[in-house]
C-alpha cells in the first residue's frame, strides 16, 4: 500500500489559515499486448461486440427487462473498472432476476467523461463512472479532490470520501441531474513521459503534460513549468503517439492497460494527485425506478465498488514491473522531491480554496485531519 509521508496536516492547517486571513480513429494502442481494445471510437461495430460481449456475460436479455441500464466508462475492458462494472452488472440482473438489465460500455465507446455525464443529465444514458477531475465542471466543490498532494494515503482519502464530506459531495450532484452511489479508486497518478527522466520540480520544465479537463490540474504543472494540455482521455493515446503531448498522468495500472509504454519511455512514481472514481446515476432514470430497485443499485454500486478497489490496487501494486520489463524507465521521486512540488503547487490549492465555500472547505480539511489521525 502506497504511504503518503511527507505532507499532511502541517499544509492542510497552513491553508486553513490562509481562508481565516482572507475571510480514436483506429487510434489504438498498445493494449494491444494484452489484448485490450481501447478504441475511443463508437463505431456500429464496436458497440454491437460489446452488445455481445454483454450477453455472453448474462443469463438474462435486455428484451426481458423493464429497465436497461446503459453504463459506460472512458477505460479499457482489461482495467479493474471495467471489472467493477461486470461485478455492478451481475448485482443488479441477479437481484432483480433479469428486470434491470445493464449494457456495459468501456473504452469511450458511448463518449468522454464528459460527453457521458451530459448524456446522464439528458437521460439518454444512465451510468457512467468518471475521475472526478471532470466533475469539477459540474459542481465546483469537487476542484477540492484535484488538489496535489492532498490525501496522505488511501485509507485518508477512503475515511473521509465514505464520511459526510464524501457523503455531501454525492448529494451536490443532484442539482445537476444526476445521483452519486458509491465512492471508487483510481488512484495516485503519476507522470509519464517521451522526452526525459523526471525525477524533480525543475524537471517539469516545458514538458507538454496532457491533463484531465480540470483547471486545478491546468494551474498546478503550469506552476511546476509545465505546459498543460486538456484533452479527452479517448484521444490520448493518439496526442502522445503522434506527439501532440510528450506526456500524461494516470494510476499506473491505467499507464500499463492502456499500452502507454508503447509511447513513453519514462515513468516517474511522482504520486501528486490521489483520483477517486465517482458512480454516476442519471436522475430522471433513478428517479423513474421503484423505491427497492433504487436501494439496491445504491447497494449493488457500493459492493462492486469495494471488489474493484481491492482489484484496482492489487493491479496498481503489480504493474510497475511489467512496465519495466516493457522497456520504461523508472526515475524514483523522493519524498523530499515531492515536498518541493508541493510547496510549488500550494499558492494554486489556495487561490481555488478561496473560490469555494469557505464553510465547506474548512469542515474538508477538518475531515482530512481527522482521518489522518485515525490513519497514520
Ligand atoms: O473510465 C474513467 C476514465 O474515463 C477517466 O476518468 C480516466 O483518469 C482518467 C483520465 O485520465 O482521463
């Protein structure tokens, strides 16, 4: 398990004061090795494989169903997510003996995180399971979880994602139309890279870096001397291939599912950002289903989310060495490296703290305090 030592509460606290002073085309890749398809494209073709990929999946049909679910995440069919969603999908068919009914999509195929989460306000789809980066254009509050270096470790972020922090966060997306059901991991993102060994802040400098859509992440590395880039996460693969980007960052079960070795050689275990996955309702559908079905989505969403984290960091613990023996190089970033870029990115925690509610922001980071000492 992965232990966040050098920052905490000390900047946390430091924040705290500052607020009381001021008041794919065939774009695809790699996976290729291990037989992922991760095409970004929703083409026919790949949603009807999928559509049958589905039902080899399933003892029930959509044609049966009084209610069809159709899910669909940005990552490929390889990574735990996916894994995640098959576990939701088998919850809810079993329990429900076939009358809700889920479709699951992987790889972008229904759109980016985005695009999905419109879908879910409009109603044309009903779950999606994004980063939480993107969530930030929905409801502010969330630019709060971007924040670099904020989560000491995983069971902090857990403690205080699964309290009422966390708890509140999932009610604010209702005014957007949608319901928030469980809580997932990503995980700890880290840098990769085609052009050098980045191992410290001044390393960052002119590096072309795509990030999620989330100014958070746009001001931190250009702070670092970075140049960021915003891009969907289903044109990615593509932006560093033909070097419209030198490099990204994501868990590293994401850099070795998604083939990214194939087009970066250096990866950095640089840890700046802690990314949780948010399960995603479209209101009106939740809305539409009977008191029961709707408490067990929640629950079916709950428990799958705990399979795919226990999966997720068993795959983020393993892949370091396939990525190795893929032929990157691992440039090892110290914990005192890591407190300078902390250092270096906190004036942008506090300037987008100051643009949140202030009661919120303070309760946050009382949470976070709170778990960190449960959590040491
Ligand atoms: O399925 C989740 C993905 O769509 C996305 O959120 C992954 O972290 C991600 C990224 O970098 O876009």
């Amino acid at each position: 398990m992965k232990k966040k030592t050098f920052l905490s509460v000390t900047m946390a606290f430091g924040l705290i004061a500052v607020l009381a002073a001021c008041g794919d085309a065939e774009n695809n890749n790699g996976g290729a090795d291990n037989g992922a398809d991760n095409g970004a494209n929703n083409t026919e073709e790949n949603v009807s494989d999928n559509n049958e990929a589905d039902a080899a999946n399933s003892e029930y049909s959509s044609g049966d169903a009084s209610y069809v679910i159709e899910a669909g995440i940005g990552l490929n069919n390889q990574h735990p997510q996916y894994e995640g969603l098959l576990r939701f999908k088998e919850i809810v068919e079993e329990e429900t003996d076939g009358d809700v009914y889920v479709e699951t999509y992987h790889s972008s195929q229904l759109g980016d995180d985005r695009e999905m989460m419109e879908a879910l306000q409009l109603g044309s789809q009903e779950v999606t399971i994004p980063s939480t980066a993107p969530v930030t254009n929905f409801v502010d509050e969330y630019a709060i979880l971007d924040f670099p270096f904020l989560f000491a470790n995983e069971e902090v972020a857990m403690e205080v994602l699964n309290g009422e922090m966390g708890d509140e966060l999932l009610d604010s997306l209702e005014d957007q139309e949608m319901v928030g059901l469980a809580w997932w991991e990503n995980g700890y993102r880290d840098l990769t890279n085609s052009t050098q060994p980045v191992e410290t802040a001044e390393d960052f400098q002119g590096l072309t870096i795509r990030t999620m859509e989330n100014e958070v992440h746009l001001e931190a590395f250009s702070e670092l001397g970075a140049n960021p880039t915003p891009m969907a996460f289903g044109e990615l693969f593509t932006g560093m291939q033909q070097g419209t980007v030198d490099g990204q960052e994501n868990p590293l079960a994401t850099i070795y599912l998604e083939g990214f070795y194939e087009v970066q050689d250096y990866y950095s275990d640089t840890n700046h950002v802690y990314s949780p996955f948010v399960f995603l309702m479209s209101k009106s559908f939740y809305d539409s289903l009977p008191d029961d079905y709707q408490e067990l989505v929640g629950d079916a969403a709950q428990e799958a989310g705990e399979f795919q984290i226990e999966q997720n960091r068993a795959q983020n613990e393993e892949m370091l060495e396939s990525l190795i023996d893929e032929g990157m190089e691992h440039s090892e970033v110290t914990d005192e490296a890591r407190e300078e870029m902390a250092e270096i990115v906190q004036p942008v925690n506090d300037q987008f703290a100051e643009q949140l509610d202030q009661d919120f922001v303070e309760r946050f980071f009382q949470a976070v305090e709170d778990a960190e000492e449960m959590h040491q």
